[in-house]
C-alpha cells in the first residue's frame, strides 16, 4: 500500500511559524541579542512590538500573487480573495484581531513622536476619521486633558473602543460614532484627523474622502493628516516597503509631499504645513 504524503505549502509552513511565535514570544527571546533588543518582543513590555508585524495568512496570499498587480495596477489581494481588503477583514474576525493588534503596537511609537510635534493643545474638538479602535485617539486624550474627541470607523472595528477608551481614562470625553468616512462626518470640529488612511485609497477614493472632511470642517478648522512621505530617488526607506504592501492589498499609493498637495487642491483644501518625525509626517491642511 502505498501512502501518499502532502508537502506543506508555503502558507502552511508560515501558519506554524506564527503559532510558534505565538508561544515563545511572550519570553522575550532573549538570546538574539545580548543588547536586549529582544525585550521589545515581550508581550509585558511598555513598547512591545510582539504583535506589530504578525503573519495574516490573507496578506500572504496576495502577496504570492504580486505578479498580478506589477502587470495590472490592481490589488492582488481583490484578485486572490474575490473581496476588497477591508470587506475581507470584516467577514474574518480573527485576522482583523491580528490587523487591530498589529495598530495598537505601532501606534504606542508614532504616539511618542506626534505627541510632541504638533501643538495638540491648541485645538478643543478633534475627530478621528477612520480612528479603529481609538487606540491613537485615546493616547492624544489622555496627555491633552483639554480635548474633547469622536471616534469614527466602521462598527467591528469600533466594537472594541470602549475598553481602549475605558483603560486610558477618557471615556467621558469621547464620543464613539460607528460609520464609514465615504458618509458625511460630524461638523464643525476644530480639527479632523486622518492618520494613514490615504495611503490605502487610490485617488478616487481618496478625493472623496477629503471633500467628506471639507464638508464638515468650519472655516477654520485643521485638517491633520498622519502619512509616511516617501522621499526621491531610489535610496531604502521603509515607506517605500509599506507603499508596495498597500499596493498589493488595496491598490493605495502612498504619496510625495507633492502629490498630496495636489490631492487636496483637488479636494478644495490647502496644503498649509508639513513637519517630519521619526515615524509618520505631520500635514496640516486649511480650506481654500
């Protein structure tokens, strides 16, 4: 009798990996490095980046077929499930989860740049427009006790808000608003906040989405904007990495400070300001 064996296949072999992951990350890891670069993997650690970078199978997928968006400009992902990126994840719970998770950690480090960049406390009134779980929102409560904000993202991303609101102490300040940004927006807020969010739109979209925000800003209300700026030339820069990922994903390009500039005069907004940190670059936009 002959028995027949069946070779793991590349997503296999990586779904494993991650449960392995799952289990001794929580360790540290500790001999990788005897500068206790490891101790960022911990899960107990303040700025863990244990669950920053995880294996979503979906993601995996698309990428074996990145062939399909070099030869179209299309998603890969679309192409590959049959579903956009963000229906995919609504229909998925446990890959969202990783996705969510995967936020949560990377915001703990833009938190740490932006807090300082920007004069936050010159605003009163602040919307997060595609905010997820209100992780970011809840940190730029929680050091600026003088502002008031509304959470808006579709209902299972904003299904866990209220525990990350509720452990940063700002419940009583922020209304949670379940909702798409392509659907008109809470008015008159003394700023709108749009942290990496264009970047997964192509242009289309992403007019639309600006003249949502336009629609509700006051005259003198801010647009922030929260974007990698991908810099010229043909230098390594890790948003030219996240520029392919969006590609692959959701057809999004991320843009040139340039390129910005002209998405939002086309959107009737101005371009006012740009401050560069470690992370993302701060861009600050006006009504024409």
């Amino acid at each position: 009798m002959t028995v027949e064996t069946r070779q793991p296949s590349l997503v296999d072999t990586i779904f494993r990996l991650q449960e392995l992951a799952d289990y001794i990350v929580p360790f540290g890891i500790r001999a990788v490095s005897e500068l206790h670069l490891a101790d960022l993997l911990r899960t107990d650690h303040p700025l863990s980046l244990a669950d920053a970078y995880p294996f979503v199978i979906g993601d995996l997928r698309a990428w074996a077929e990145f062939g399909h968006t070099l030869r179209t400009g299309e998603s890969a992902f679309e192409h590959v499930h049959g579903t956009g990126y963000y229906d995919y994840l609504a229909q998925n719970p446990l890959e969202s989860e990783r996705v969510d998770r995967s936020v949560r950690a990377q915001n703990r480090y833009v938190l740490r740049d932006v807090l300082h960049a920007y004069p936050w406390s010159e605003l009163g009134t602040v919307v997060d427009v595609g905010g997820g779980d209100g992780t970011f929102l809840a940190g730029l409560l929680a050091r600026h006790t003088g502002l008031t904000g509304t959470l808006v993202d579709l209902p299972h991303v904003v299904a866990n808000a209220p525990a990350v609101l509720d452990k940063a102490g700002v419940t009583d300040r922020c209304t949670i608003l379940p909702g798409s940004f392509f659907d008109p927006l809470p008015a008159d807020a003394d700023a709108y906040i749009l942290k990496t969010i264009l970047h997964d739109w192509n242009d289309t979209a992403a007019r639309t989405v600006l003249r949502r925000v336009r629609a509700a800003m006051r005259p003198d209300s801010r647009l922030i904007l929260l974007e990698a700026q991908l810099p010229e030339g043909d230098e390594f820069h890790i948003g030219k990495l996240l520029d392919l990922h969006s590609l692959v994903l959701v057809a999004g390009p991320d843009r040139s400070r340039e390129d910005l500039a002209t998405l939002l005069s086309q959107a009737g907004l101005l371009l006012s300001e740009s401050i560069t940190t470690q992370t993302l670059t701060i861009f600050e936009a006006t009504r024409d």
